[in-house]
C-alpha cells in the first residue's frame, strides 16, 4: 500500500478541511477536460475510499454523537438541570407552553460566499457560526445581521486527534494570556458577533482551565456559548454556567452521515427532542446535501404543521 502513504499528507489535508466543507475545485472548462483513463477513474475511488476511512475516523473523533445511536435520550445533554438554568441575557423568558423550539446552526461558515447566501437565503432564523480570518466571513456577517440573523464565532479549539483546526485556533498548550489574546483577536476578526461555538475542540473543551478562560472573555463581552459538544469529556457548560454566561448545547447534529435520508433521520431526532423537551438545538454545516435538505424542508408549513417551531438561536436561549 505504497500508494497510501504517498497520499497521507494530502489526504489529511482532506480530512482537516472536512469540516469546512469547500465545493471542490472549479471543473477545468469542458473543451479541455482530458477523458479519464481508466487508471485515473481507478485511482480516483481509491482516494475517494481512502478519504472516506479517514473522515469516518474523524467524525469518531470529533462527533461523540457517533458512538451511540441516541444519546439524547440516554443522558442529559447539559449537564446543568434546567431548573437551575439562569435566565439568558439576550432574550426575555419564553413561557413554558409555547410551541416547541428548534434552533438551527450551521458551522464551519466563512469560505465560501456563494453557500454562506444561500444560508441567507433559508425561509427560517438559521444562525451562521463563521470561522474567524475566512475570506467571506464580514461579508456574511453583515449580509445575515442586517436580515435580523444571529451570528456567531465558530471558534476552532484543539481536537484529539492532532487535526489542523485552521487559523485563530486555541490549543491546550497556551498560556492564558496567550489563549486570550488569540480569542480577542477572533472576536475582533469579524462583525457583528453574538456568541460563541467551538469548531472540533474535543481536546480543549474537556480542559475546564481553558474553558475557563474562554469564558471569562464571553463575559466581559456580554457573549453566549453553545457547546458543539464534540466530546462526551467536555468541560464547556459547566464553565459557561459558573462564569455566568448564557449557553445551550448541541442536541443532534444534522449531517455527520451526509446520505440524505440519513439527514432527514437526525432532522427528525431533533424534532424529537423539542417535542419532548421543549427545545432542541440543531448543528450542521454547509454541505450541498444539508443545503438542499433544509430549502425543501423548512419552507411553507411543513414544521408548524408538525407542532414545531424553528426559532433563532438567541431566542431559544430564553426557552426553558
Ligand atoms: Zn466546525
């Protein structure tokens, strides 16, 4: 298998940009696409397996949802019982009794202008979480405050598996002054910004120093977090709720298996638990099946007719 550790390094290259979903390169214009031989098609699978094995050991990695079919209905998803929830800074209580509420985030945004639009362009609050120093990333931010959506920070935090997280990323090994600063410089990178979520971090959210500091910076700048929860370790609510910040935590996450009726099951698993819950916090990211997924079913009544609300984020944080 020479071929393999020939390709690793851009193989995991691949694998680290898997969450920053990208279209991939423009087509060469059709005069000039040279037929596949036979062995580039072949070649071609090989990578595409390849990068598959890889990508499924990342999601292992970075979505502990994985390891268990529904997690949500085993354990609480916060830590914190929603009795002793405090009340959220942005948003005035909601009443219990009111319809359930579903809120949608879509991480690992800023790359591509084109796919942040057509988020812009989603019959519902969906909230964008923008990668800090991304080339569209003011832009969409602009474009989605100035249509009344939440954006927020989608802040790249250390994985476990030693993945590149991207620029402005945190890491265990920061001095908190260090730590700080770069969060600062995050958070000064694009606006406007309402919270904060973490991008991969299933090393650094279970580090309760770390999340500490990170929340200490919330705080000061009136920000709420929502825990991506890529690990079942993490420290993150528990941080949030003793600094004082405003939180919620990721419920299902809507496309780690990107077939779309695999997409439509984990949709329904949330509806499940706003039903139940009374709220429930979705995250997905960009991927043109998720795209198409969310046009069809969020538009019209499909969901009001169902007894289920999609809400924007920083209302959801009023929901109890
Ligand atoms: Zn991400």
């Amino acid at each position: 298998m020479s071929y393999l550790r020939w390709a690793l390094p851009g193989l995991l290259a691949l694998l680290a940009a898997c969450s920053e979903p990208e279209p991939p390169p423009p087509e060469p214009p059709q005069d000039i696409t040279p037929v596949p031989t036979l062995d580039a098609a072949a070649q071609r699978q090989a990578d595409a397996a390849y990068y598959n094995q890889l990508r499924a050991r990342w999601l292992e990695l970075e979505h502990a949802e994985r390891s268990s079919p529904e997690p949500e209905t085993e354990q609480p998803v916060v830590a914190v019982p929603p009795a002793e929830r405090k009340p959220p800074v942005p948003a005035a209580p909601v009443p219990s009794g009111a319809t359930p509420a579903l809120a949608i985030v879509i991480d690992d945004v800023g790359h591509n202008l084109h796919h942040g639009r057509r988020l812009l362009a989603l019959p519902a609050p969906v909230t964008l979480a923008i990668l800090p120093h991304t080339q569209a990333a003011q832009r969409l931010a602009e474009e989605a405050a100035a249509q009344g959506r939440s954006v927020i920070l989608h802040q790249p935090m250390e994985n476990g598996a030693g993945l590149s997280i991207g620029p402005g990323g945190l890491y265990n090994g920061m001095q908190p002054d260090e730590l700080r600063q770069v969060l600062q410089n995050n958070l000064d990178s694009f606006a406007p910004i309402l919270g904060l979520n973490n991008h991969m971090g299933s090393r650094l959210t279970a580090e309760r120093q770390a999340m500490d500091e990170v929340m200490q910076v919330l705080r000061e700048r009136n920000l709420f977090f929502i825990d991506s929860r890529t690990t079942h370790h993490t420290q993150a609510a528990f941080a949030a709720e003793a600094a004082g910040v405003p939180h919620l935590s990721r419920d299902v996450f809507l496309d780690n298996d990107r077939d779309p009726a695999a997409i439509a099951r984990a949709f329904s698993r949330a509806l499940d638990v706003a039903r139940r819950e009374g709220r429930a916090l979705l995250i997905g990211h960009p991927y043109p099946q998720t795209l198409e997924f969310l046009e069809w079913r969020l538009a019209g009544d499909l969901l009001a007719e169902e007894g289920v609300e999609v809400v924007d984020v920083v209302e959801l944080l009023g929901r109890e």
